[in-house]
C-alpha cells in the first residue's frame, strides 16, 4: 500500500494511473474518448435490470 501511495513506478504495469489529480484528470479524458453515448445506454440498461430486483 505505501508503494503504491507513494508512486512507485515498479507498480505502473498494475495502475494506468496514480491518484493524483492529474492522474485523475488524465483517466477522465480517456474516459470520454472511449465510451460511446450507446455504450452507456447498454451499460444503463443492464444497471437497471439488475437493480430490478432491489426496488
């Protein structure tokens, strides 16, 4: 754990990104290049069917 608070770059092949707010900021960018508006209707979709059952 402290190896990875402290950034240790032998752990970059297990974390894309550290949580540092430029780390946060980076994976934001990728996020939205990579999700498409119908992969968030699938995802969405399947939240709610299998919430379903807790309502």
């Amino acid at each position: 754990m402290s190896d990875y608070l402290e950034q240790d770059i032998s752990l970059r092949s297990f974390y894309g990104k550290f949580p540092t707010i430029e780390g946060i900021k980076e994976q934001l960018e990728e996020k939205q290049k990579s999700v498409t508006q119908k992969g968030r209707s699938v995802l969405v979709s399947q939240l709610q069917e299998q919430y379903q059952v807790l309502l």
